[in-house]
C-alpha cells in the first residue's frame, strides 16, 4: 500500500479520535437540550471549571484566595496538603452538580417558557460568570493536569504498524493520550445511553425530552430532571475538561472546545444522541483530512478553525434539522 | 357705549369677514379626527361656509326660513349656522341628545325646512317623526356611515352640498343676503329646555349676541389666540356665545373633541386657555383625581398631601394678588414644579387663562381646590334670556359663595319678594310664537325676571343668589326663609347627605339631617365606633356633636348676611332613615319634597318646635324588594348655636 | 415629573411621527446634541477620549449594526467580531490603495463591502431560524477572522501581520495615524455615530423597518401580509453589516490605528457586542446608545475602584468584570429582556404620569 | 372562464359580479391523508362567501390552498381571470387576497398602529434610500398611507387604542386590529379564518355588523370559515358545506339548510 494512502488512514483514524472528543462535548449540550431545550453555551467553559476545580483540589488550592489576599492582605495560596486524584475528582463532582443545582435554581427556573434564543444567550453570560468565578477561585495561570495519564506517542503501534507501508513509511503515529481519551469517550458515551435507556431517571429524562405536560401529568419534576441533566453535563464538562486538559494543559483555550461541539450539533442534529456522535466523528475526520489534503497545502493550514462551520452551515442549508434531528414542521 | 347698528360689523357674517381679513391665515376651527387635529384657518373655514351657503341656496333657502342643527360639536355644524346667516336664515341648533318627539316639537314649532344633522343617529330620529313634520323639505347629513341605503331624494350628505355650491357660483347672491342683514335682524333661536311646560324658543338678535360677545370678551379680556374646546351641547346658550359669539368677535380658536369619551384626553392635549363647565364636570374630575391619588406610594401621598394644602393656603391669595410672604411664594414655586404644576398638566388645565363655571352651586372645597392649582376659576351667572350674562366675578373678587357683579352693560333690581330683575343689551327680542310668555317674562321697560331669589352685598356689590324665587318664603318675623340655601351650605359638609330645613310662617328655622353612610361610616371605623345599623350610627352622640358643630358653623355664615340671618337653625335631628324616593320622600333626580316630608313626619315637626329633647317615632319603609316595614327609633333633638341677628349686624 | 403636555398637540401625520413628539423630549435631544458637537470637543482629553468616548461611539455604531438585526429583524448573529474585521481590512486596503481618497469615501466604502458580505451570510438564514442561524454565524466569525490571517494579501504582505492605519486627514485635519488630536478622534466618530443613528432611526420607522419587525415577531403573518422574508432578512443583514463595517473601519482607522485581526476581531468581539444590545434593550437605538455605554464605562469604573484606590491586581479586577457582565447579562434577561431601554420608558411613564400613580 | 355568470343585486341592493376566484378540482394530500378531496367552486365579486363544515372538514386548508401556503397536488386555481402557477404567500398577498387568522397573528412587539400599518407594505414602493433620508418621498409615502389607515382605524372604531401595544389587548379587540390590518391592504379578496371563534354573542354581533359594513363601504370580496352555523346564513350570500374534505353542498343559505346530506353530516353535529 502507498504511504500516501496509508498516512491518510492515519489522519481518519486521528480525526476519528478526535471525533470522539468532540461527540462526547457534544453529548453534553444534547443532554441539556433533549430535556430542557437550552442550547448550553457554557458547557466548554463548564469543562474548564471542571478541570481547574480538579487542579486546584488536588493541589490544595484556596478557593479565592487572590481575592481575599487582595481584601484582607493576607498571603494564603495552599492549604499544604494534596488530594489524591480519585478524590478530587469525586470532590470536583460534588461541586459540578452544586453548580448543576445553583444554575437550575438562580437562572432557568426563571426562564421557563422562554425562546430557545433568549436561553441561549443566557447561557453566554452563564459561560462568562462561570470563567470569571473560575479564574476568581483558582487563578488563571495555566495549570498542568498531572494524572498520570500516559503521554507520547505509542511505539507499540508505531511499529506493529510499520510493516504494512514501504520504506518510506514509518508506522501510524498515535497519541497514547488520545486512545486514552477514546476509551473513556465510548465507556461515558456508552454509559450516559445505558442511563438514558435503562435507568428509572434515565426513562423520566426521555419523557420530559418527549413532552413537558406529559411528564409533569405522571408526576415527574421537571425541577428535580433539569438539575440532573446539568449534573450530567458536568460530568461530561469533567471528563471533556481532564482529557483535553491532560492534553494542552488547563487554560482558557480549553472553554473554546464547546465551539467545537457548535458544528458537530448542527451536523448531529441538537436533540439525537447517536447524531452527537456521529456527528463528531464526520467533524473530526471531515476536518483532519481536509487540513491533510487542501488546507495544509493549499490553504496555509489552521482551516480546523472553520471548517467544520462550513461543513455545518452547508449541511444546514439542505438540512436545517441535521442527520437526526426531528423535522421542523411549521403550522399556520 | 352700545355702537349703532352702522359702526363696526353688525352681524356673525360681517364679523367672519373681519376675521378673515385681519388673521386669515390664522386657526380658527380644529376637530380631532383621523389621530390628529384637522384644522381651519380663518380664510379656509370662511371658503367651507360659503360653499355651503351656495349650496343650501340651490336647495332653495329663502330668507327668514329655520334651519336646524342637530349633532356633537363639530366645526361643519358650527359653519352650518353662519352659512345660514349667511344666507338670511335663522340657525336653531338642537340638543343632539334629545328624544325623537322634542325635535319633533322643535322642528314643527320653527317649521324648519332644512335640517343639518349629524349622523346616523340624528338621521334616524327625524326619520322617524318626518310624517308629522310638513314643513320638513331636506336633510343634510356630515357622517355618511351606515346611510348608503337610505332613499336618498331628500337626504344629501354635506360634503355634496357643497359641491353643488361650488358648482352654483351664485356667491353674489349669498353676499347680497348676509349684507342686508341688519343689526336688529335674529341671529339664532334656541329652545330653552323647559324645566316646565314645552320648550321656549328665545330668538337673539345680533344686537344681543355681539354686543354681549364684546363685553364678556372684554370684560377678560379674550384675544385671537386663545383656544377653547367646544364641548358642550350646541343648542345651549353659552356654546352659541363662547364657540360663535366670542370666537367671532375675538377671533380665537375652537377646537372639537373626537368623541365625548375621548373628551378629557382630547382636553389634554389641546389645553385650553379660556375654559367653562358646569360644577359636576369639575366635581368629577377632582374625584377622579383623589381616587387615583389613593394608588399612590405613600411618599407621593405625603408630597400630594402637603403641597396642595400649600396650595390651598397661597394659590387663592394669588390669584387675587393679595400680598403673599417670600417664604410662601417660594414654597408655591416648589409646589408648581412638583406637584400643582403636573397635576393641571394632566388635567389638561395648565393653560388656563380664564375659566368659568355656573349653572349651580359648585361646593367651596371644589371651587377652592382648583383654585389653588392657580387656575383662575370664576362663577357667572346668566340664562339663555340675557345671552348667558347677568353677572360675573371680575378677577380678584372671586368667592364660592356669589356670582359676582353685574357684567358690563348690565342693570340689575332686587323686588321685594327677593326676585331678581336685570336689564341689558343682551336681553332677548322675545320667545318665537309665544307672545303671552314674553310679555309676563319681559317688561316694557325691557325688565327681565329671572325667576331666582337673590340679594346684593352692600359693601362688595356681588350678587347672591338664595334660591328658586317661588321656593322662597317667608317667616313669621316677615324675614325672608331660603330652605335650599341653607339646606345647600349644610350639604356642602361631606358628612351631610341630605337635610330638609323647616320655619315658612314659624318663628325660627329647624332642619332634618341625613347622615351620609359612606363618609360618616368611614370615620366611625376610623374612630373604631361599634355600630349595628344606619339608624344606631346615625344617633350615635359623637355623630350628632360633629353635625351639631357643622350647623354651627353654617349658622354664623348664614349670620354674615342680614337679609337671611332669620334662616338659622335653632334646632335639628337627625333622622333614623334616609331619604328615598322609593318611600316618596325625593324624585328620582333626588330632590327632597318638602311637602311630603313635613307631612309623613309631622310628629318630628311638631317635636322640634315643640321644644321636646328626644322624641319616639314609628315609620313605614320600602325595602328593595318592595316589602314594607316599620322602622322604630328614638330621636335626640338638639339645639344648635345660633347667632343673635343684633349682635350680627352690629 | 417635568413634562408639560397640555398644548402640545399634532395637526399633522409628520408631527404626530416624529422621532420625539413631545417637545421635553425633543428640548432635550437637541441640547445632548449641543453638548457633544460644541462643548464637549474642547474640553476634552486624550486620556477621556482613548478610555471612554471613542470605544463608546464607535461600539454605539456597532451595536446599531447589531440591533437592526437582532433587535429589529429578530436574527441572532453571533459573526459582528468577524463583520468588523471585514470593515477594518476593507478600509486599511482602500486607504493604501487609493491614498488620495477621502478616509470619509473610504469608511462609508468599507461599510458598502462589509454590507456585501453580511448579506451573503445571511443566505442560510432564510432556512435556519433561532439559535441554529446563531450558531451559523459563527462560521462567518471564524472564517472571517482565519482569512484576515491566512491570506497576507489583506495586510499587505507585512511581516507582522498586523495592518497599521497610515496619516490621513479630512479638512486638513488628521484623523487617523500616530499624532491625532483627541477631538479629532472625537469629531470623527460623533460625525458618524450621529448620521448612522439618523440612518436607523428613518429605517426602522418606516416600511422596512416595520417587514423587519413583523418578520421578528411572527414570520407567518409577516408573508401573509405580503413582507417577502427573503428580501427582509437579507436587508437587515445588509444593513446591520453595513453599520458594523463603518464602526469595524473606525474602530481600526481612528481608534487603535494598528490591528491583529485575533485579538481585535476575535469571538469576544461578537459576544461583547451582543450582550450590548441585550442589556441595551433589543429594538430600540436608545438601547444601543445605553449598552454600549454601560459596557464601555463599566469596565474602566471597575479598574478606577478595583485598581486605582483598592489597588487590587488587574487580573483580579479583570475577572470580576466577567463575573459582574455574566451575571448582568442573566440578571437582564431573567428581569428586563427589553434593557434599560425599557426602564428608562418605565420612567418616562411615571414621570410624565407624575403625581399619579398610573 | 369556464361558464359565465350573470352579475345579479341582492334584495339590499349590492352587486354581485363576475367569479373572481375559481377553484377547479382542487385535491390537497399530507403525506398519505388526502386533506381536500377534488374540490371545486367559485367566489364572484361583491359577495359574502362562505365555507362551514365540522370540525376537521378540510376548511382551513383550504383557506390555505387560497392562500398560497399549500398548493395542492391536483386542481387549478383560477384568480382574476388567470391560471394562478404556485406561489408563495406574500406573493399571493401583492396579487390582494388579504386574510385573518383564527388564533390571532398580530405582531405583538408594535402598536396598533404600525400593525395596521404593516397592512400597507404591499402599498409601499419606496426605496431604502429614500426611506434611509425619510423627509421627502418616504415621508410622503408613509404620510399618505397613514390616512388610508387612519379612515380604516376610525371605520372599525379603535381609534381609542391607536397607539397601544396590541400585547395589552383584549381577545376581541385584538380579533378586530387584525381584521384593520387586513382591511388595510384594500384586498380584492378577504379571507376571515373563524373571525368569531372564541366571542361572547355581543362580541359576534359586532364582529358580523363590521364584516357586513365592510362588505357594504368598501364592496370587498369576503370568503369565510366559521363553524357557528348561525351566523354565517345570516351574513352569507352563498354557502360551501364540506365534510371529511369533500365538498357536500353548495349554494344560498337557504338551499344548504335544505340538503339533506349537510343536515346529516353538519347539523346532525351541531343540534348535540
């Protein structure tokens, strides 16, 4: 086989990964969207919440303590001790749904009933509070996310993979920390279906998804279903945020990756699962490849920014409900 | 002082020319309609007049004939009289609200040819006595709404009319007619809305509508560029002065409401500078104003509170350009820019320059409210006899309690039995067909009797009026008796609702009370005082002191005048029941019936001059339903403080 | 309180139409405008020119931009950072293409380009509605700010990649380069925040404004009466881009004179811009004025408490900011969707009410 | 035309003119429903025509067809003489056939006012230049027009409410804004989707009197759906009854009462 060819094969299988990814951030805004109809801005900045949260708990981090410093004069930044990961990422969870919970209780409890637009914008000033109140509590200094998750590319595939190209074709060159990710992705991606399918809870989030008054008729609260799905969207705020942040470090950048998500919605469709998913894997691939075949060579790069919006807003013109989503029908 | 009939224009025409060669260009005439206000200039609403002066005269107009107008005010109707002047005929306007049969009257009683009306409505109701009415040639309509099926062979919109006027150009011959028109000729005929018997038609000369015009006019002194609205009934005397009269003399502007829903709002935003109404129109405004006063924060209450009462204390001592402390005119200052100055804004009287109310009496707590928003509020008096004007307050001499001194021009006579007598420029040449009438109205001498009791200040020259000249009477001691004056002072106190005065033939005065529900109700809750019923609250004693020092009070101002000082109350009570007209005690337009009263009550009567403490008594009353039943109650009977006349007059 | 109403009255349809019918009102507008052409210049300083007064103009113009379509059309875009790129290079091209053209001719161009460009994103809108063409708009936004810096024909070729605005002057005057006089600066942007602001306002009055607003608040009824949704819908963009480009040219040409497509243009751009009209008031030009205001002025109020008497850290400072506009942005959407906009109407009311209470 | 028709006067006097609008065989599907069943029949000048029938009977959507937001699979629509090729509302709007909705679709955000001002728009030519410099032509323009509506305001007796928000309305006044907007168009064809659904009788009783005086002042076109059956053979000239999308009679109120079929299907229904 060519080393072109196969080096395209590398690029889909990263662009697949990477798909991934983005699916699972994705995954976030159906969650919330199924069930609540907003369109959360937030959730990338969630998942950089998340992982600062993470940082700062492990490294024992005094929430504030810039501000109060700047108050009271004092000098505190740590309390001296260090959380082992799993804990902290128990504690950051705690606190994501104590978000879940404030955002449900101070915000859209208010705003029920409100234009999918308004909610939106909402939750574009939910995102700038959330990054504020983040860089309040923990600084916003870059931070390293030290799990222990493994870094570099994978020799083993390298050269297991060596073999099947000519000379001039080293191997597939794969990101341990991306498989990593993978992995984790399709467990939650599997887990969050499993839940939705099986669960009692999983089973009252479909039928508010389904239908508002139908739901609250069986007795279902929608209060109690909309902070779940906050809580879940933290969760996967959390795993998105770890991953990415495992990978370029905790730092505003990271909020950027719900931008990401933006297209792959689109594509998906806002209300399908399953869309969320392929949908990230289309984006990711779609992207990679035509960095790898026309951007790079002809564009001077860097088209990921935009391309997936174009691919998208394309799409959306033939399409405007996306792969999956429930066709618009308008009454008169 | 009276000009002849040669000096100056002698007719509404000859006066619409002079306005239209002095302010052509100026407004004369605006009507909210379509969102806006349409307007006239002088020049334009003079071409409109002509047009339909051209065109009543295709429809074969002679001289002399009545033409009617019936509708709301709106400036076509008002050009619809001039036109009729201007072609030699007499304008009789009609109240549009009258029923079918009284225009039938008024139509067949002028035989009218020609009848200008509004709208459908007013279509209608002629349509519906036409058969009756032989003389009836034409109907000139100005809103064709819902008319388009109508048979049209003696109907035409107004707006064809003139068309077909335009089209005559027999202009010359509409000139020639309104120059023959001679001071002394009619200028309109009004009907009277006769409280007794049918309707009068009193016919006005130019004679007494110009010159009146003029003095009244003068008199505050009205200018081109004053605005009135013109809102009252058309076919009422004062409408005709201040909307044609005066506006033709002085050339100011008249402006037209929408609709009479509309009126305050439409009031708003014209803010008149000369402005009249009867005293129910401003009792009901300053309801309103209190009612939604009551929503207010409290500390806009408070604000509200404290600078009317400022207002109260300084605005009246301005307007009559009393001296007025620098404190206090700085604290009006400060009550105009945050309150006083607002609220008439609101009420649309913010500009006004001179405003006048009459017809009754208006309550002093009334009267002095708007004046102490600094609007020079004053009181005439007149009838449709002396083309509205028999007297009025000159600025600075005005009171609650007079109607002021004799307008310009004008002579007044009190008779012995207190009636009051006048004689003026403005009085009328006679009542249409109804010789017998003019004759026991007017005198040769050109004396008017105007039917009211009344007396003159000595030493400020005002007139009051007592009462109605045939409800006046007279008391033992041969002083003069006015039940309603007093009876009208005592209910001036919100506390009274009704009260019925005793003493025609008697030595002295004693009066029946009605304690009103609402107010006395409110204060016994206020004062947490237990009551079961009307009956138990209205004997309560702390109620009867308050009424007690209400006559008092009334006592010492009836006092103030010796002509009437005999009218004080020497004893009253309070009755257990209010007067009803379903007992019979009042008409349905709440008027008590002295007589019926004494009568059912006459043991009360009798315990009053009987001089009794309190008395026993039984009486029959009507429930809604219809039952009857007897009420039993025991009466306190007081003596209330009198002023002895002597020591009055001294 | 102050209005004085009785009198004022309207014998005509213009009068009755008219921008501001009642005479307080219109007293007021006037003396505003006095103030800020013939006071203002001369007291001025570089130092209140560069914090406040220029951002807030140039800002105005954009949120304008952004109101016709947002406020007025009912079509969130989330593209303005990129739409005033578009303005910026537009102008920093003509200005070094043509040089001896007026920098007036050159900005208005700019807007006319920046127009084009709008309206051609604009297309999809006739088939996305609600947030699905906001999250469109984005794509303009990132592609726009990409191209600007991929492609160095726009920045002509410069090593740094920035574009810096030569020296021009209007009058003789210098309104663009390194020593420009503040009021200059000043004058230039009122000059266009004035005539724009007169632009809308005739706009939204009459018949576009009103297919605008149908098409806003119910797009159905909007065809029935005869509002062709395509033509609307690409107008607002039109001319919603039109605005944003002239401020995205001034923001460049007079205010910063050298910029870095990224950081100037960037999403933050679009989101600040937005959250202008919201706490502004979506439909009103007043709106526009007042939230780009309170967004220019809350941030160096900020900095004057947090940095100059508490002296606290700037991060520290620039991090409550967010929190405060987040938490602002919430708090006027949950309360106030329509801005202070409307709470200034409320006023209004009451004053004009005053002493009563309704 | 397919057959020509006598223009004839109604016994209170207004004429009846030639078929403005033909519906020739028209057949509506959704998916597998067939919604209209081969449906034919005309609307003349001048006259008051109506469209009863059940709940569910294919009324509205036919009003829809009429309006340009369905076009049917089958049939011809025939307007003014011509073959109508499909077309978009607003489209169908400049052609002026004019229409109210049963649930009201005012534009809640304006004023009275400047809603039965967008009533116009199909009126208005001017450029957006212009309009961007306003004095002049676009003030002209909108000063004309603005007379137009004025008459149409004060014909139906809002004048009170002229300058509010249509948001603060009530459900009848706001039925009657929208009927000003409509009328504002000067339609050659007015349609009223259920102008009366949801009025108390008094609210009816004005509603019919202005669909009557409009009929009447402006001599316009007016086809109607109500299912209250009263009303409409009181204000009607001619009747179309359909049931489950067919059409199952047509013709002067009187001769509808008299079918046998309508009474079985329609007022069958409407006695219980």
């Amino acid at each position: 086989m060519s080393a072109d060819f196969l080096y395209g094969i590398e690029v889909i299988i990263n662009g697949l990964m990477a798909g991934v990814l983005y699916a699972l951030v994705a995954l976030g805004f159906v969650l919330i969207f199924k069930a609540s109809g907003i369109f959360n801005y937030a959730q990338g900045v969630m998942a950089l919440f998340a992982a600062l949260t993470l940082v700062g708990v492990m490294e024992g981090q005094v929430p504030f303590s810039h501000l109060i410093n700047a108050v009271f004069g004092t000098e505190i930044h740590h309390f001296g001790w260090e959380v082992p990961a799993l804990l902290a990422i128990l504690l950051t969870l705690c606190i994501m749904i104590a978000f879940a919970w404030a955002v449900q209780y101070f915000v859209f409890r208010h705003l029920v009933g409100q234009e999918p637009i308004i909610l939106f914008m909402a939750t574009i000033g939910l995102a700038y509070f959330l990054e504020g109140v983040g860089d309040l509590m923990w600084g916003s200094d870059i931070k390293t996310l030290a799990l222990g998750l493994p870094q570099g590319g994978s020799m083993a595939v390298e050269e297991w993979t060596a073999g099947l190209g000519g000379d001039d074709f080293y191997g597939f060159f794969i990101d341990k920390l991306d498989m990593v990710a993978t992995v984790v992705a399709l467990l939650l991606v599997a887990g969050l279906v499993g839940f939705a399918q099986y669960t009692k809870q999983g089973r009252a989030m479909r039928a508010v998804a389904d239908d508002h008054q139908a739901a609250l008729s069986v007795g279902i609260s929608l209060n109690f279903i909309w902070v779940l799905v906050w809580s879940l969207a933290g969760l996967v705020a959390l795993v998105a945020g770890v991953m990415w942040g495992a990978k370029s470090g905790v730092q505003f950048s990271l909020s950027l990756i719900a931008l990401k998500a933006l297209p792959v919605l689109m594509l998906g469709g806002f209300t399908s699962i399953p869309g969320a998913i392929v949908g990230g894997l289309i984006i990711g691939v779609g992207e990679k490849l035509f960095e790898y075949t026309i951007g790079a060579p002809f564009l001077g790069g860097a088209t990921e920014n935009w391309f997936a919006y174009m691919l998208a807003l394309i799409f959306l013109v033939f399409r405007p409900q996306g792969l999956f989503g429930e066709r618009i029908i308008e009454r008169v | 002082m009276a000009p002849s009939a040669q000096s100056g224009p002698c007719s509404i025409p000859a006066l619409l020319a002079r306005n239209v060669a002095q302010h052509g260009s100026k407004p004369a005439y605006r009507e909210k309609e379509f969102g806006i206000w349409q307007s006239w200039t002088w020049a334009e609403a003079a071409e409109q007049i002509d047009a339909l002066a051209c065109g009543l005269l295709t429809l074969g107009a002679d001289v002399g004939d009545h033409i009617a107008i019936t509708g709301r005010n709106r400036p076509a109707l008002y050009w619809a009289m001039v036109a009729a002047q201007r072609i030699g005929c007499v304008p009789v306007p009609l109240y549009a609200d009258a029923a079918a049969e009284e225009i039938a009257y008024a139509l067949d009683h002028c035989g009218a040819r020609f009848v200008v009306a509004g709208d459908q409505e007013q279509v209608d109701k002629i349509t519906d006595v036409r058969e009756g009415l032989t003389q009836l040639e034409h109907i000139i309509y100005l809103d064709g709404r819902g008319l388009r099926k109508y048979d049209h062979t003696h109907m035409t919109s107004y707006a064809d009319v003139q068309k077909a006027g335009r089209a005559a150009g027999n202009i010359a011959e509409v000139n020639a007619r309104s120059d023959a028109r001679g001071y002394d000729d009619t200028c309109v005929m009004l009907y009277t809305s006769g409280t007794t018997g049918r309707p009068k038609g009193v016919v006005l000369s130019n004679r007494n509508v110009i010159e009146t015009s003029r003095n009244s006019a003068e008199f505050d002194d009205l200018r081109a560029g004053d605005e009135v609205l013109a809102y009252l009934p058309m076919a009422w005397v004062g409408d005709f002065i201040f909307s044609i009269g005066q506006a033709m003399w002085t050339g100011f502007c008249v402006n037209c409401p929408e609709s009479a829903d509309t009126m305050q709002t439409d009031l708003r935003e014209i803010g008149p500078t000369y402005y009249f109404a009867p005293p129910r129109v401003f009792e009901m405004q300053l309801t309103n104003v209190m009612i939604r006063m009551e929503d207010a924060g409290r500390f806009k209450k408070w604000l509200f509170d404290h600078f009317m009462a400022v207002g109260r204390r300084v605005g009246p001592a301005l307007l009559d350009g009393k001296p007025v402390s620098t404190w206090d005119r700085i604290n009006y200052a400060l009550a105009n820019l945050l309150v006083i100055g607002p609220l008439k804004n609101t009420l649309g009287l913010s500009r006004v320059r001179v405003g006048y109310t009459a017809g009754e009496a208006i309550g002093p707590e009334i009267f002095d409210f708007y004046r102490a928003l600094g609007i020079n509020l004053k009181q005439l008096y007149g009838q449709t006899e002396a083309t509205v004007f028999i007297t009025q307050q000159p600025d600075g001499e005005v009171r609650s309690d007079t109607v002021g001194v004799p307008s310009p021009g004008v002579e007044l006579k009190i008779a012995e039995n207190g009636e009051v007598f006048y004689r003026s420029p403005g009085v009328f040449v006679e009542y249409y067909k109804n010789a017998e009438s003019t004759a026991s109205t007017k005198d040769t001498e050109g004396w008017v009797a105007t039917g009211d009791a009344g007396f003159i200040e000595e030493e400020t020259g005002h007139l009051r009026i007592i009462d109605r000249a045939k409800d006046v009477g007279k008391m033992a001691t041969g002083a003069l008796f006015a039940p309603k004056y007093v009876e009208n002072k005592l209910k001036f106190y919100p506390n009274i609702l009704e009260a019925v005065v005793f003493g025609a033939g008697r030595d002295y005065c004693t009066a029946f009370i009605n304690i009103d529900l609402t107010a006395v109700g409110n204060w016994a809750e206020r004062n947490n005082i237990a009551y079961s019923s009307y009956q138990e609250l209205s004997q309560h004693p702390q109620v009867l002191n308050t009424i007690e020092q209400h006559v008092a009070e009334v006592n010492a101002s009836v006092a103030a005048d010796p002509m009437l000082a005999g009218c004080q109350v020497h004893r009253f009570l309070v009755l257990h029941k209010e007067l009803d007209a379903d007992d019979g005690e009042m008409t349905r337009t709440r008027k008590v019936r002295r007589a019926v009263i004494a009568e059912k009550f006459s043991d009360l009567v009798d315990a009053l001059y009987g001089g009794l403490s309190e008395i026993y008594t039984e009486t029959e009353v009507t429930y809604e339903d219809g039952r009857k039943g007897k009420i039993k109650a025991t009466l306190d009977i007081r003596d209330a403080p009198v002023i002895d006349q002597q020591v009055a007059a001294e | 309180m102050f209005y004085r109403e009785a009198g004022d009255f309207k014998t005509s349809y213009e009068a009755d139409s008219q921008t501001f019918p009642i005479a307080f009102d219109r007293y007021r507008y006037w003396a505003v405008l006095a103030i800020a052409f013939l006071v203002i210049p001369f007291v001025i300083n570089d130092y209140w020119v560069n914090a406040i007064f220029v951002p807030f103009l140039i800002y105005a113009i954009a949120a304008i931009g952004l109101n016709i379509l947002t406020g007025y059309c009912g079509q969130v875009s989330l593209g303005t950072g990129g739409f005033m790129a578009v303005g910026a290079y537009a102008c920093y091209k003509l200005m070094t293409g043509f040089p001896d053209v007026s920098i007036v001719i050159h900005i208005i161009l700019a807007g006319g380009i920046t127009a084009a460009v709008g309206a051609a994103f604009g297309l999809p809108s006739l088939r996305i509605k609600g947030f699905y063409l906001a999250v469109a708009t984005l794509a303009a936004q990132f592609f726009l700010v990409w191209l600007f810096n991929k492609v160095s024909w726009f920045y002509n070729y410069s090593a740094s990649g920035q574009i810096n605005a030569p020296e021009r002057f209007v009058a003789g005057v210098a309104v663009t380069g390194p020593n420009t006089a503040p009021w200059a600066q000043y004058m230039i942007c009122l000059v266009f925040l004035t005539v724009c602001a007169l632009l809308a306002r005739n706009l939204t009055r009459g018949t576009i404004g009103r297919s605008w607003m149908a098409i806003r608040d119910m797009d159905i009824a909007a065809e029935i009466i005869g509002v062709n949704p395509l033509k609307a819908k690409l107008t607002a963009f039109a001319v919603s881009s039109f605005f944003i480009g002239i401020s995205g040219a001034l923001f460049f040409a007079v205010y910063l004179g050298a910029v870095e497509v990224g950081e100037a243009f960037g999403i933050q751009k679009s989101f600040l811009v937005l959250f202008m009209i919201i706490i502004g008031g979506l439909g009103s030009i007043f709106g526009s004025f007042a939230g780009a205001a309170f967004l220019v002025v809350l941030p160096v109020a900020l900095k004057v408490i947090g940095v100059d008497w508490l002296d606290w850290p700037t991060d520290l400072v620039a991090h409550l900011q967010l929190v405060i506009v987040g938490a602002l942005i919430m708090f006027f959407l949950i309360k106030e969707p329509h801005g202070l906009a409307q709470l200034w109407r409320v006023t209004k009311e009451k004053l004009r009410l005053w002493p009563f209470p309704y | 035309m397919k057959d020509t028709v006598v223009p004839y006067t109604t016994p209170d006097g207004r004429t009846i003119g030639d078929v403005l609008m033909d519906m020739r065989g028209i057949t509506l599907r959704f998916g597998g429903v067939e919604a209209i069943k081969n449906i034919s029949f005309d609307i003349r000048e001048g006259e008051i025509r109506a469209i009863i029938g059940p709940n569910g009977a294919g009324k509205s959507s036919m009003l829809n067809v009429i309006s340009g937001f369905y076009n049917p699979q089958d049939g011809e629509v025939w307007f003014r003489g011509a073959k109508r090729p499909p077309m978009k509302p607003f489209q169908v709007a400049r052609q002026g056939i004019a229409r109210t909705f049963q649930n009201i679709a005012l534009f809640e955000g304006m004023t009275v006012l400047d809603n039965v001002m967008t009533g116009r728009l199909t009126h208005m030519k001017t450029g957006m230049f212009a309009q961007a410099l306003w004095k002049g032509r676009a003030e002209r323009e909108e000063t004309e027009n603005r007379e137009v509506v004025e008459r149409i305001i004060d014909f139906l007796e809002i004048q009170a409410i002229r300058k509010t928000p249509v948001g603060r309305l009530p459900y009848g006044l706001k039925k009657r804004v929208e009927l000003a907007r409509a009328l504002a168009a000067e339609p050659k064809l007015l349609l009223l989707d259920e102008p009366m659904a949801g009025m108390n009788v008094e609210e009816k009783e004005d509603m019919s009197r202005f669909i009557l005086d409009v009929n009447d002042e402006f001599g316009t076109t007016i086809a109607l759906i109500e299912h209250d059956m009263g009303v409409v053979m009181d204000i009607s000239d001619r009747v179309v009854v359909m049931d489950y999308g067919r059409k199952i009679g047509d013709g002067t109120p009187d001769e509808v009462r008299g079918n046998q079929e309508v009474i079985d299907a329609y007022l069958g229904v409407a006695h219980d």
